[in-house]
C-alpha cells in the first residue's frame, strides 16, 4: 500500500500540471485575441501573455527536472524549458517597461 501513495502523488502533480496548462492556455488564447483585435486599446496584455507563458514553462520546466532523474537528454529539455522561461519573463518585464513608461 505504500506504493500506491507515490503514485498518487505522482498522479495530482501530473493533474494539476494538465489544469494549469489548460487554464493559462485558454487565458492566454483569449487575451492574444483581445490584444490583436484593438492592440493600441490593450497594450496592457502583452507583458501579461509572456508573463503568464514565462510562468507555464517555468513550472513544467521544474516538474520535468524533478521527475526525470536519469535521462540526460530529458534533464537537457527541461533545463532548456527553463531558459526559455526566464527569457519569456524578462521579455514581460522589458514590454511591460516599455509600455508604462512612454
């Protein structure tokens, strides 16, 4: 029975994992849609879109790196998750700069 707990934890991890990918999905389409209709009325969405797909890869990054102790080449694709994570926030950060201070 032991077992089973691991599995389960295993099992919500990887739940939570596919809701928040299809929540911050569906969020991200609907506000790529918002912003691309009128942009200059919805600047504001942009940094919040690469804040939210910096965020998604991120946290999949991390659950992968957690879970794959031994292949290198699944090290190696969460860690380059990761980077594209951190790029994807500093690119929030550096329109949401852009647009609030013209």
């Amino acid at each position: 029975m032991i077992g089973n707990e691991g599995r389960r934890k295993v099992r919500s991890e990887s739940v939570a994992l596919d809701v928040m990918h299809v929540l911050i999905g569906v969020t991200v389409v609907v506000l790529a849609v918002i912003s691309f209709i009128d942009p200059e009325d919805n600047l504001i969405f942009f940094p919040v879109i690469f804040f939210l797909a910096a965020i998604l890869n991120l946290v999949t990054g991390n659950y992968r790196m957690g879970h794959n102790k031994r292949s290198r080449r699944q090290k190696l694709s969460a860690l380059l998750q990761m980077l594209f994570g951190i790029l994807l926030m500093a690119l929030a950060i550096i329109s949401a700069a852009s647009i609030w201070w013209r």
